[in-house]
C-alpha cells in the first residue's frame, strides 16, 4: 500500500524558529566559560543535540571542565528568552490543515519546554496530545539515537517502514534513518547555513525542502514514487 501512516515532526527547527535562539544563548555561555565558537558555528555543528551532549563533546574535544551548573544556567536563560521571542515557522499551519496522515512530535527538547513553545505559537491542538519528549523516555536516548522516533511510532502502532519524519538537524536525520523511517529535510529556520540542505542530504534525507507550504505537496511527491516502484 503506497503512502504513509504517520508523520514525525521534529519540533525546534522545524515547527518553531527556536534553534537560532538557543544557538545565540549557548554560544554565548560556552565563549564566557572558555570556548570560542560563534552562533552559526553551534547550528552547523550541534544543531538537534541536548544541550547535555554538547558540553561533554566540547569538554572531550579542547580539555575544558564544563561546570554542572552551566546547564542549569543554559536552561533558565534559554527558557526565558523562548518565551520572550519563539515564532512559529512560515507556513506551519498551512501544511498541517493539508496534510491527512497521523501526526506526532518527537523532540529532544522537554516536555515543559514543548508545552510552552507550542501553546505561545498556538500548535498544541494541532497534535492531539502527541507530543513525546527523548527526555522523558530515560536518561542518555535522545537524538541521534533513533528511540524517541521508534516511541512515536509505537504510540500509533505503526511500523517504522510507514513513517515519514521532518527533521532540520543531521543529527535527527541519523536518528530517523537508524529508526528505518524516511526523512524530508527542511532548511527554513532562522538558523539555516550555505551547506545545510547538502548536509542533510548526505545523512539520509531523501529531498529538502525550504518553505513548509511544501512539505503537502512533497508528501504527495513521495507517495506517487512510492506507487511507482
């Protein structure tokens, strides 16, 4: 049967401009504690990492004890400026009243801070309750490690072959692809860079999109190549 039965919708990135944010905020806390790396460097090399992750890959890489506190530090002053300057990403909603399949989000970001991005740019009804968190799922198994995208999956009952991810970083693309689901990239956030669609097309995404009013269009694109193979 050619289609699909659900899509996964990666969250900042994707359906609100936030990675540009957090890169702003924690660029900024890493050059202030020791490490020179600039906004547009954090997106291209940590963009769809817990923020966990990147400081123990930047301590192994340049020999700098990162402090416990810095990430309660990073949590507070990314959550206060989320809910100061978070946007919805053009053209959202118009791809979601299009599209007809079954929806989830599967983020690496926390269920609190889900909640209040959703609700301030007005998508949380749009999902139906079908929002899951790699955090709340234990602790070290968020993206690239594909289970938060296997949990989504299994919620609906559905096989991961019928899946259909949307996914900005390559790091959820690698989670996707080790999950067996099929992935369109998209490029449209704020934190986009010259080589983002190559680079999310070199870790397993079929095609790349820049404007989610799109996506439709590329669903229905993908569905028809389906049938024909």
């Amino acid at each position: 049967m050619a289609g699909f039965d659900l899509i996964l919708f990666d969250c900042d990135g994707v359906l609100v401009d936030s990675e540009i944010i957090a890169a702003e905020v924690e660029s900024k806390l890493l050059r202030d504690n020791g490490f020179d790396i600039t906004a547009e460097d954090m997106c291209i090399r940590f963009a769809g990492m817990d923020w966990k992750s990147i400081l123990l890959t930047i301590e192994q890489e340049a020999d700098i004890p990162i402090s416990a506190q810095l990430i309660d530090k990073s949590e507070k002053l990314l959550d206060a400026a989320l809910a100061r300057r978070v946007k919805i990403i053009e053209g959202v909603r118009y791809a979601l009243s299009k599209l007809t399949e079954q929806r989830c989000i599967c983020s690496n970001s926390s269920s609190p801070r889900l909640d209040m991005m959703l609700i301030k740019v007005g998508l949380k009804p749009y999902f139906q309750g079908h929002i899951y968190s790699a955090k709340d799922l234990g602790p070290d198994r968020t993206k690239p490690k594909p289970d938060i995208y296997l949990h989504g999956a299994k919620q609906f009952g559905v096989d991961p072959s019928r899946c259909l991810v949307v996914e900005d970083s390559i790091h959820g693309v690698h989670a996707a692809r080790a999950a067996g689901m099929r992935v369109i990239g998209f490029t449209g956030g704020g934190h986009t860079y010259p080589t983002h669609a190559d680079r999310l097309t070199d870790a397993g995404a079929e095609t790349v999109i820049s404007r989610m009013v799109e996506l439709p269009q590329m669903v229905d694109a993908l569905k028809s190549f389906n049938e024909l193979v």
